[in-house]
C-alpha cells in the first residue's frame, strides 16, 4: 500500500520542509490516539539526537501527545536503542526518537516503538497516517485529561549499564585501546563511558555536538578521520557510530574498514561455538554480499534474505526464531540484548571475540573474501522507472550475463529518489558491465537522472 508519510524506518525528510512543527504535533496526536488502550494513565518516552531541529520537533510532539491526554518522558539526546530500551523498562505505552540517523543535520525524522520495544508494523504507520490527515479535534482530550511532561534524569546511565550487562560479568577490555567516533550525535557521551567503565583505554572522536556538525566528517559514512587517528594512536581497533548510533562500523588496527557483513560473521560464528544461536543461521538484506552467503555455509549456518530495512530483518527474525541478523551497513540486531540494532552491543560483542581469542581484528574480522559488489544510483524526479518496458529488458539481459554465479539487485531508495542499482560476481568487470547496461536504460527511461 502506498504510504504518505512514513519511509522505511518512519518519517524522515528535511527540518522544515517535511518534518514541520505541525506535522509533529499532528504525528503525536495520531500516535497517542492510536496506543491509547484502556483506562490507566498513558505514557511515551521521547529521546533525540544532537541535531537542532531537535528542540523543535520534540516540543511540538510533546504538545501533541499532551493534548490527547499521553504524559511525556523526555529522555534528552540518547541512543536509539535505549530509546527502545526504555519504552520497555519504564512500562510506557510508546517510544519516540527524533533523529534522521546518518541523514545531514538539515534532516530530521521520527522513529515509532510500541510499548515492546519494536518498531511499528506497517499496518500500524497505515492506521496512524490516516489518523494524522484527519479531524482530530473531537477526540482531544479534556481540559482534566490533558498530559504532563517531564525530563528523566538518569537516561544515560541506565542504558551505559544495560549496555555493559550484554557481557559476561568478569569480562574486562583492559589492555585494549579503542578509538570510538560518536559521529558528534546520539551517542557523544554513553560509547565512551561504557567502553571506558569496561576498562579500555578510550580515544574519543566525534563528541562535540554543536547542533550542526553532526555526521559532517565523522561517524559511520565517514571514516577518514576515524582511520587516521586508529593509525596515530596505534589503536587495536576504531569503531564508529551513526547520527542515533543504532549501527557501526569497525577500523581494524592497519586501518582497514570492516563492514556489517563481516561482524555478523564474526558473532555468528562466536555464538555458534557458544551454542546460543537460537537457529543455525543469520538473517540479513538482499544487499548482504555474495561471500557472506557462501562462507556461512560452509561453516554450518544459513543466510536468510529480506527486503533493505532493518525493520524487515528483525521482523523476519521474530518470525522465524532467528536472535542475530542486521545489515551490511552495520545495523546489527541481537534480540537476546535488544530490540532493534544497537551499535554499542553489537560493538562490544566483536570486543569479547578479540578478547577471547587474543588476535588481531585484521584476522579476527576477515572471515572470507567479499564477491566485488558495485552498487550505482540513478536519480529520478518523478514517475516509475522500473515500469518501463526498456529498463525491464535491459534487467533481464543483464541477470542473463551474470548468471547463477552472480546477483542483480534493483530496488527504488526508501527515503530518496533514487534507483539503486547492485550487481555482484567473482568477475568485475562482468558485474561492472551488468549495472552500467541497468544504469543507462533507467537514464533513457528518465530524462532528469544522473548516475550518482
């Protein structure tokens, strides 16, 4: 079904533009309305990052759930994860983070968590934008029945603690030195303190928030500085955060990037030999690579696909029993821990693999050679590209070239007018030719794009 509002992990769009005060109040509204279940007091907790939008959407919605009667929890800037974290633990009937994750700091979105934990369904976001678009005036609260608001104190201690608890208790990181980037965003102050209280040796990069810098040079889509300082500091390993640090990315300690593929890898094999995967097998995106796929079984374990969007991987994950799964992009998911990807968790997971086996990263997280993978855009403005009679022939042909031995994987952007085009094979310059032949028809189809 078409959707208005929400994208793949709720609604997300530039501060002022999309994601106005109105919308806001109108969203906390209709969210409100939709959850209020029976006759207690109702509660949302509200957490964001360090973008500056920020103050004012979060205002805007705690007048919106205030005026259907929902009293507001404000957490402050705060990771995701403890967002959904504490929806949980504070028995409140929604969780709410204000962040456009690794977007720019002119973006903005909401994040939805239903008193589980778990992001919203899309049936769901669909009953609650009908609910945003329509009169909502009779069903307001009474002038008695209004919401108060209130700011938590201790948030960040809370979920540094829970963080520290995913780890045998007589672990320790001491003799580790660890460059952490916090991509100046959600969780500036939390990765730190709890790597530290862990006892590593902390480099701390990307924890001067001013409201405009954050993901700008730093974080998990930027990590020249982080593998610059790994180098300088003659770090074991850097690990790098997103805008609401819900995934990561890894430095090893010659300054080479480690992607999510591998660090599943890792932890699935770590938790197979510790017997608590609860399945044998991991589930990731249709973007996962090839090599990823291959190695897992050769190993015992099996590799289940699901649409881009860690929502759909942890909804398969919940159907199908699966406690591990996440993204090539670093989102990884450990229900065991948490409710959606965690970054830090999933961070000190790989830390007490290279503890326990006292290896290099470099060796630790190089689990199998990737397929080469080239993924392009096209930018389109309007219309359905995909549709076109030429675009499908050029798909079909290029699938017939990369045959068994290869993927194609064309998919339009959730949040941006994109195509993305990803072709993977043990041949380049197979899979080259397989998405620039996709890349050129989607151009003549749409006369505005450009491959980006």
């Amino acid at each position: 079904m078409a959707r208005k509002y929400f994208g793949t992990d709720g609604i997300r769009g530039k501060a002022n533009g999309l994601i106005t005060p109105e919308l806001a109040m109108k969203v906390g509204q209709a969210t409100g309305l939709a959850f209020v279940r029976g006759e207690h007091r109702h509660r949302v907790v509200i957490g964001k990052d360090t973008r500056l939008s920020g103050y004012m959407i979060e205002y805007a919605l705690v007048s919106g759930f205030t005026s259907v009667g929902m009293d507001v929890l404000l957490l402050g800037p705060v990771p995701t994860p403890a967002v959904a974290m504490l929806t949980r633990s504070m028995r409140a009937d929604l969780g709410v983070m204000i962040s456009a994750s690794h977007n720019p700091f002119a973006d903005n979105g909401i994040k939805l968590f239903g008193p589980d934990g778990y992001k919203l369904s899309d049936d769901v976001e669909h009953d609650i934008e009908e609910l945003i678009d329509a009169d909502l005036g009779p069903r307001l609260a009474a002038s008695r029945a209004l919401g108060r608001a209130k700011r938590v104190d201790d948030v960040r201690a809370r979920y540094v603690e829970f963080a520290k608890r995913t780890l045998p208790r007589n672990l320790s990181l001491e003799g580790l030195r660890i460059v952490i980037d916090c991509a100046n965003g959600a969780g500036y102050k939390a990765a730190p303190e709890a790597l530290w209280e862990l006892g590593a040796e902390v480099f701390a990069i990307g924890v001067e928030p001013d409201g405009f810098n954050i993901n700008h040079e730093v974080g998990s889509t930027a990590p020249a500085r982080l593998i610059e300082k790994v180098r300088e500091m003659r770090a074991d390993i850097g690990i790098a955060l997103d805008g609401d640090a819900d995934r990561l990315l890894v430095v090893d300690e010659q300054g080479h990037l480690v992607d999510g593929d591998q660090l599943m890898s890792v932890i699935a094999e770590s938790w197979q030999q510790d017997g608590l995967l609860s399945r044998p097998g991991i589930v990731a995106t249709i973007m996962s690579n090839l090599g990823l796929e291959r190695h897992l079984q050769s190993v015992g374990l099996s590799l289940v696909r699901t649409a881009v969007g860690d929502r759909y991987v942890l909804e398969r994950m919940r159907e199908d029993g699966y406690n591990l799964g996440g993204e090539q992009s670093g989102h990884i998911i450990l229900t065991d821990h948490s409710t959606t990807g965690d970054g830090l968790v999933a961070a000190l997971q790989l830390l007490a693999v290279v503890k326990r086996q006292q290896r290099p990263v470099s060796e630790i997280c190089h689990r199998f050679e990737p397929f080469p993978q080239i993924l392009k855009n096209v930018r389109f403005s309007g219309g359905e590209p995909l549709e076109d009679a030429k675009v499908k022939a050029a798909i079909k042909a290029a699938e017939g070239a990369l045959g068994t031995s290869g993927r194609l994987v064309i998919r339009a952007s959730g949040t941006e007018p994109l195509i993305r085009v990803m072709g993977e094979a043990e041949d380049h310059d197979k899979v080259e030719a397989a998405v620039d032949h996709v890349c050129e028809a989607l151009r003549r189809a749409v006369p505005a794009a450009a491959a980006e």
